[in-house]
C-alpha cells in the first residue's frame, strides 16, 4: 500500500500555521532538527517546497496558502474520528481549557454563573475568557478560540451559530441628573444631553443616532470608552448619559455596581441586540464541545431571563 504517513498531517498544520521551522518545532514539542527532517519529508509528499526564504525569515509559498485552512480543518475532523462518542463523555474526569472570546460585559454579566454552572457539571474544566479586539472569524477558522460569543457580523457562511438571548438597549445617568426630574424622558431632551458610548473600536453613531435623525435630531458624544463598565464610571460622577444593554445593568445594580445609577427607558425604537455563540464547524462533533455549548445555552437563557424578571419588577417603565 502506498498510503501517505498521516503523522505529518500534525507536523504540516503547525508549519503552515507557524511560518516556521522554530515554531512548528515548538508547538510539537520537537527539536528544531527532526522538523527540519520532517519538512524535507513533506516537500517530496506534496511535491512543492512550502517554505521558502525571504530575508531572514520564511513565507508560506502559494500552494501553502492555499491548503492551509484544508490542513487544519483535516487534522481537526481526523482527531474528532478518535474521540469518544458524546455517550462516553465522563464530565467529572474531563480535563480541558475551553477558550471563549467575548466582550467584558459578558463576562460580568454572565461570567459567574457560567463558570459555577460548568465546575459543578465538570470540575476539572477551566474556562479561559480571551479578549475581543476585533470582529472577525479568524481566530475561529485558526482554532486559536472554542466559541465566540456576541452579536453576528461578517463572521464568513461557514461559521455555526445559535441565539443565546436577546437584549436591549437602556439609558443610564447618575442619580439626581436633570433627565430624572420629569419621565419618561423625551427624544428631544435625551439627544439635548452630552454622552458616553462604549465601542471598542471608537465608533460613535450607532442604531441610536439613526432613529434620533428620522425625528431631525442628534446628540454630541462626549466620550466614547472601550467597555461599558467604564461608560457606567463616567456617567456615575458627572451628567454625560450612558447607553448600556438592559442586562448588564441590572447585573450591576444587583451586584451593588450600580447604587450611584439610575436607568431609564431609551426614548427612541432601536432593534432588539441578538447575542450568539459560533463555532467553526471543525468543533461541531466534539462531545466536550457540544456540552460547552449546551450549558452556553442554558446558563445564559436562564440567567438572561432572570435579569429580565427582575427589571419588570423593578423598573417596569422600562417595558411599557
């Protein structure tokens, strides 16, 4: 039989994944010498050099760029053949990091109860929360993440996603801002005021701005920050106006975060915000990434539900 040796299926996926010699050989765990070796193997397997020189440094040659993803993804599915079935899965012995790349206000929101509810299911598990410094499915595509949670956009046709709760936008203001004096508070008097937005990458129109210019209306951005627990401290010690979900302050104020707050109702229609997970498909057999994804769900349609139980009682004007 001449079948290829698929144990350079690995050795393949961390070369184009590296770039390089050095780093392929530390990501396997070998000397720099034997993935030297086993490049050389590759090159007569696949017939093309793979890696060439330029400068000081290596490029993946154009047939490595192309069967990249193909590499990855192949190694990925061969893996996920070896597994055992979702039956098997033993959560109490179960020993793996779950990477999850999400905004800090999911975090807070949810963060506790997530990491709660998976210690009691499967108390050898850590959850790693990888910060959000852009939106894209790279990090998907590259395995670099396990799941991505947050509001779809442009994350390419492949990518699995599942609703996990809807939210909505709210207004908080410190207590005793001149907003407070007479409510419900009028579109007018809102886009009067100075604000604070949370945008990681500083963008300052966003659903609000459009709904204020169809009754001929704007509103100046004081500040713009990168998280909303920062928008929150802002408008907490001074009269700028905040825009945060509904959720996160509530939370907040449970939490004893928000005493210095008050939220109000936004005074103009903007669209429900519909929070996600995706996953690349390479995951979607996984046994221990399905049950990840399974207490994703439950976890944040109780807790968002919760949160939500209490604001109607709460602050029902929010919802009338």
């Amino acid at each position: 039989m001449n079948d290829p040796d698929f144990n350079l299926l690995a050795a393949l996926d961390a070369l184009l994944a590296e770039g390089s010699v050095a780093g392929a050989a530390r990501r396997l765990g070998l000397s720099a010498s034997a993935m030297s070796r086993t490049l050389s193997r590759l090159r007569q397997v696949t017939g093309d050099p793979l890696l060439v020189r330029a400068g000081r440094s290596m490029v993946l040659t154009p047939h490595a760029e192309q069967i990249r993803d193909r590499a990855r993804q192949t190694l990925a599915e061969a893996r996920a053949l070896l597994l055992p079935a979702a039956s098997g899965l033993d959560l109490r012995t179960l020993r793996q990091t779950f990477r999850l790349r999400t905004n800090e206000g999911f975090v807070e929101t949810f963060g506790a109860a997530l990491v709660t509810a998976a210690a009691q299911a499967a108390p050898e598990v850590c959850l790693r929360f990888v910060p959000k410094p852009e939106k894209s499915p790279r990090s998907l595509r590259e395995d670099d993440i396990d799941i991505e949670v947050g509001v779809l956009h442009g994350m390419g046709p492949e990518i699995h996603l599942q609703t996990l709760f809807r939210d909505r936008f709210i207004v908080a203001v410190r207590q005793g801002h001149p907003l407070t004096a007479q409510t419900p508070v009028t579109p007018e008097r809102y886009a009067a005021c100075q604000h604070v937005i949370a945008s990681r990458q500083g963008k300052r129109t966003g659903p609000v701005d459009k709904a204020l210019a169809e009754q001929g209306l704007t509103r100046r951005i004081a500040a713009v920050t990168p998280d909303f627990s920062a928008a929150l401290a802002i408008a907490a010690q001074s009269d700028l106006v905040a825009l945060v979900p509904a959720s996160f302050f509530i939370q907040k104020m449970r939490g004893g975060g928000g005493e210095r707050l008050q939220g109000l109702r936004l005074p103009v229609a903007t669209p429900e915000i519909t929070v996600s997970q995706m996953w690349h498909p390479r995951r979607k057999a996984d046994p221990a990434h399905q049950w990840l994804r399974q207490l994703l769900l439950t976890v944040c349609r109780r807790q968002a539900a919760e949160l939500h139980r209490a604001a109607q009682r709460t602050w029902p004007a929010w919802f009338r």
